[in-house]
C-alpha cells in the first residue's frame, strides 16, 4: 500500500466573488522510502498541495489517504496525533520556538509525545549530531545562521520517527551552495533512515537528489520524471 | 511542565509586554485594596467610634420620646441598677452602664458657654476617643472632677486643677450652681465633638441635676452587634413591663446606616469600574501579544501540539503574569494601606460633617486584599483565557499563513 494516495484533489480559493481554482484535480501517491520532489513556477498550488498532504489544509474536493486512511475522517486532536507522530514538517522559514535553544527545539516533539526523559536525550542527541550542530545545542536559534536553522528544522521533523517529511521549499531563504547541503542532508537521511520525504523547490539541481519529480502547472500536474540514476 | 517553560520564556523575552500586564494588574489590585481599605475604615470608625460613643443598644423611659427638649430631665430611669443588672445577666450583653445628658453653662471668670453635659462612670467603656485623647491631666476619677477639651479649655483660659462652676436647671426645675475641677483636657478628631461636650461623674449628675437614683439612658454592648434586633425583640415585654424600651444602634443611627450601605453599594460600583477598565486593557495586551505570536502558535500546532495545549500555554502566560501583577499589587498594596491607615487622610471639615471625625480612615481587612488579589489573577486568566479561545478557533492553516 501507498504511505501516500491522493485522489482527484481540487482546491478552491474563494476571493470575493472570484474563485480561484489552486489544485485542480491532482492524483499521486508516494511510497514509503522515497524522496519525492513537487516543482513548478510560483503560484503553482506547490505550497497548497503539501498542506494538504500534511492535513494543515482541507482539499475542496478528493481524497487524501494516509496509509489508508482517509484524514477528512480524523477528529481534531486525531489530526494532532497525525501530525506528532507520522509526518515532520520543515518551513521554508524554519518556524523554530525562539525562546527555546536548539536541543529544546528539538526535544520539543517528543516531549508533546511524552516520551520518556532518557530516551529524549539520546534520540535528540543523535539528531543534533546528525545535523552537524553539536557545537550549537545550547544555542538559541536566532545565534545561528539561516542553513543552521534549517537544520535544526530538519532534526526537529525527524525526531519522532516520521512515517513522511514535508518541506515547502526548504531552501528558498538559503543561498544555493547551503541550499544544496540541506538537500544533500535531506538526501542523506532518507537514505540512512528510510525517511520518506516529499518537497517543493526551485532548485535545479533538486534532479541529482529526488527520485521523482512532479511538475506543477496550474494546479495540475504537468509532467512526471524518474530519477533512475540516482545514486 | 515546558508549556509552562515557554510561557515563562515567552514573558522574559518580551518584557515590556509582559511588563504591561502585570503592571495593569498590580496598579488594579493596589486600587481595590487602597478603596476597600477606605471603606473598611469607614465601616470600622462606624461600628467602633460612632457606636463606641452610642453603645448598640440604649434603655430609657417608654416616655422619653415625647420630651419637650432634647436635654430635659423628663422621663429619667428609675433605680438604673434593675436595669443594667437585668441586661448584664443575659449573655450577649457584654457591658451595660447608665448615663446622664444634659444642657449646661459653664462659668469661668467672667466668660460663659452653653455645652452638653455627659454623666458617666470613671470606668466608663463608653467615649473611648476622649479617655485616649487625653493632652493634659486624666480621665474622671473622682467627684467633682470635670473634663473639658482643648478648645474650651483655650477659649476659657483656664487649666488642669482650676475650678469652673457649672450651671444647671435642676429635675424639678430650679437653677443650682455646682463647682467643679478640671480633671483634664481631652482632644478628639472631631472639632465638632470638642466644641460641645463636657464630662463628669455619673454620680455628680445624679447629685447636681437632682435625679436621686435615677439615670437618662441606659447604653449596652452585646457581643455580635448583629443580634441586637434580635435581643430587642426578646427582651421588649420586659424593658416595656418596668415603663422603659430598647433602641439597638439601627434605631440610634438609622440615617448612618442607610449611608453605610450606601458605602457598600458605592464601593461595588468603584471596583466593577475597575475591573471593567483593567479587564479592557488587560485583555487587549493579552491579545496583542498572542497576536504577535499566532505563526508562533501555528508552528507549534503543525508539529503536533493539540489545541488545549496552546490554550494552556497561552493561560498558564495569563495565571503567571496574574499572580505576578497580584503578589506586586499585595507588596505595594498593602503597606500603602497600612500606612494611610496610622494617620488616615485628612479630608478637613467636610468629613466631620458625617460625625466621624475630618480624618477619612482607613483599615486593613483581611477579605478585601484577598478579593483584590484574586480578582486580579482573575481578571488576567480571564483575558488569557478569551485570548486562548479566539486563538484556538482560527485555523491551522491561518496561523501558520501569518508567520
Ligand atoms: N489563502 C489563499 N487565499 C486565496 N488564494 C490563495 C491562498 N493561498 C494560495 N492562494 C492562491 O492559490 C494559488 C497557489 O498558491 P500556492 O499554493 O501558495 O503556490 P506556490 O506555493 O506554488 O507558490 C496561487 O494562485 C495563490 O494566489
Ligand atoms: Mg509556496
């Protein structure tokens, strides 16, 4: 079974008396494992897919299963738990806790998931060495720099063991050469951890990392491209 | 236990914010507790001072009612010792004594002044402001002794251990002239008070103004002034059995009581202002600073945080900062009120009007400051806890939009 199926999604905008139609009848799935790449010009609808996918935002119409099932049917604190323990989320402006130094960031998830002190610290201990910021635990975020922070981001949608990442273009307020190394760090945990991740970029050089690559047009998919050779 | 963590961290970071509200608080719970205090006083220098002077409850002749003067020696008490045995057995009366008013003229050397004479006993538990407000020599002890207060004492020339005759038309209408020695001079907080009463032994009024075993007024003090309407009703065939009746201190004071109950009502509608004033202002801090915070909020919510944990970080922002303003409004608060209540604020001749005396008191009172304090941590959490509302219903997707 796909971790991901989405059926004829449609999803409309009402502004005034204008509608304005953002996904217009998008199906795919994603699979467990992959490292999934949505692209596409600006106002594309890539921003208004992933929430969807990510049950931050409703589809107007179609459906949406996760591992099967249907998240229109999830209760409020269902969708909560959804978003706790099976999905990370990383922001293109990484939308970390200000008051909270980097460790706490991270650790922030697991204690919502009232896991157990010790084991906190490990897993958060392994993520921040993961992530490269060892030095930077005890820092607060805004002592770091943009590609640092997203990092920080990344070990924070990761901690709780993710059945799915989504990144709404993780790397847009980066420069490219960080960008890059956040994608290669992105890369290199879904093939380390078996992480599924699904992201939206203007990287072009997003084709050496994804698996597939789906392009956005108008809210529908324009075409879709295997990365056979990746490594 | 980090939710509470990041909303302490919140209000450290954003101290100006946090510094508003409790701010709004301390200045609202100082306000209730300096008003309260204020009228606590009042009700304080009511049952104390003016029922002090007029006991909760007064005996005299069923007749005395229908004298021709307030100061007429009609309608006296017979054997006042029937009367104040009978009251001091019952156990809610705490103290009962006899005593004698009446309109004199004092005389000395050549100057002369029409008073009100008081007849009570040297251990009288009545006219507490006088025995304490003693300038010069001491309280009646003996016969002949007379207290007269500062002002009269200035206005005659004369001094402790002179003597003055006082002039007086006796029960059964005749003049006689009585000489007395002043004992002390006394000076009370009430400039009316000191112009008009003189004070003797109980036992020289009976002597002077002739009313051999006999006395005006009968005051008593019973344990709860509550109970007085009740004792009254009680013990009326008796009191009406022996020619006399029981007035409690509602009768005495009836006007007094209507504006003490005026005070309450009044000091209702001071802290309802308050509170509607501190809840606005309160309330829309609290609001602006959630405001500022909602990409904040959405991004804790997208990473799996449910709704009631948002509201309770947003409320546990609202009860810290509350019981801060509060604890702040109890340091500043209190000893404010402590302090105005040593001297009170003197409000001048006006207050005296009112016959408690030109200081406005003031007193501590322990429900006040507690209903203040509360009231400010209430006033705090209720606005965290719209704050927590108004946030929690907009959506996810919203809040994350605004970061
Ligand atoms: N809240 C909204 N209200 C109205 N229109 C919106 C809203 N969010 C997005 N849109 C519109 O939907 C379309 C897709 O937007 P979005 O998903 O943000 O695209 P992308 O992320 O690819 O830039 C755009 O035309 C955008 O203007
Ligand atoms: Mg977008």
């Amino acid at each position: 079974m796909a971790l991901i199926s989405m059926n004829n999604i449609n999803k409309d905008y009402t502004l005034g008396k204008t509608t304005i139609h953002a996904i217009k009848g998008v199906s795919f799935e994603i699979d467990r494992g992959e490292f999934l790449s949505v692209v596409g010009p600006s106002g594309c609808g890539k921003t208004t897919l992933l929430n969807i996918i990510g049950c931050i935002d409703k589809p107007t119409e179609g459906t949406v299963l996760f591992e099967g099932t249907d998240i229109a049917t999830l209760s409020d604190n269902m969708e909560s738990e959804l978003r706790l323990k099976k999905i990370g989320f990383i922001f293109q402006s990484f939308n970390l806790i200000p008051v909270l130094n980097i460790f706490e960031n991270i650790e922030l998830p697991l204690i919502v998931g009232k896991v157990p002190k010790s084991e906190r610290k490990k897993r958060v201990a392994y993520l921040v060495k993961a992530v490269g910021l060892e030095e930077f635990a005890a820092h607060k975020p805004d002592e770091l720099s943009g590609g640092q922070r997203q990092r920080v981001a990344i070990a924070r949608a990761l901690v709780n063991k993710p059945d799915l990442v989504i990144a709404d273009e993780p790397t847009a307020n980066l420069d490219s050469v960080t960008g890059n190394t956040v994608l290669e760090l992105m890369e290199k945990l879904n093939r380390e951890e078996k992480v599924t991740f699904i992201f939206s970029t203007h990287n072009p050089e997003v084709m050496k990392y994804a698996h597939r690559i789906i392009h956005l047009k108008d809210g529908t998919i324009s075409e879709v491209k295997s990365n056979g050779g990746r490594p | 236990m980090t939710f509470l963590k990041i909303a302490f961290l919140n209000m450290i970071k954003h101290p100006k914010r946090s510094f508003l509200v409790i701010f709004v608080v301390m200045v609202s719970v100082v306000a209730m507790i300096f008003i309260g205090g204020m009228f606590e006083g009042m009700r304080t220098r009511f049952y104390e001072t003016l029922l002090q002077e007029s006991g909760h409850l007064q005996v005299h002749n069923v007749a005395y009612k229908n004298r021709k003067e307030p100061e007429s020696l009609q309608h006296t008490l017979e054997d006042p010792q029937q009367f104040t045995g009978y009251l001091t057995s019952q156990v809610e009366i705490m103290h009962a004594e006899a005593i004698i008013h009446f309109g004199t003229k004092i005389l000395y050397k050549g100057k002369n002044l029409f008073i009100l004479g008081q007849g009570v006993h040297p251990d009288t538990a009545y006219y507490g402001k006088v025995r304490s407000g003693i300038v010069e020599g001491g309280f009646l002890s003996s016969n002949e002794d007379i207290l007269i207060s500062s002002r009269i004492a200035e206005l005659l020339g004369c001094s402790p251990g002179e003597y003055l005759h006082l002039a007086v038309d006796r029960s059964y209408g005749s003049p006689y002239y009585q000489d007395y020695r002043v004992k002390g001079i006394f000076k009370t907080d009430s400039r009316e008070f000191d112009d008009y009463n003189i004070f003797i032994t109980h036992a020289d009024a009976q002597e002077t103004l002739y009313l051999p075993d006999q006395t005006i007024k009968i005051r008593a003090n019973i344990s709860d002034p509550a109970l007085t309407e009740e004792f009254k009703k009680k013990h009326q065939s008796w009191f009406s059995a022996h020619h006399a009746e029981i007035e409690t201190w509602k009768d005495i004071h009836g006007s007094f009581v209507v504006l003490i109950e005026l005070f309450d009502f009044f000091m209702l509608f001071m802290n309802i202002f308050i509170l509607v004033v501190a809840a606005t202002v309160i309330t829309n801090t609290i609001l602006m600073s959630v405001f500022e915070r909602i990409g904040e909020f959405g991004t804790l919510r997208s990473i799996g945080l449910k709704k009631h944990h948002i509201f309770s970080m947003i409320l546990s922002e609202g009860v810290c900062q509350g019981i801060a303003g509060g604890i702040l409004g109890l340091a500043f608060g209190i000893p404010l009120l402590l302090w105005v209540s040593q001297t009170g604020i003197d409000m001048g001749e006006a207050a005296d009007a009112m016959k408690m005396g030109s200081t406005f008191p003031f007193a501590f009172s322990f429900s006040n400051t507690l209903a203040a304090f509360l009231f400010g941590i209430g006033v705090s959490v209720a606005g965290s806890v719209y704050a927590g509302f108004v946030n929690i219903r907009l959506k996810l997707i919203d809040t994350l939009r605004a970061s």
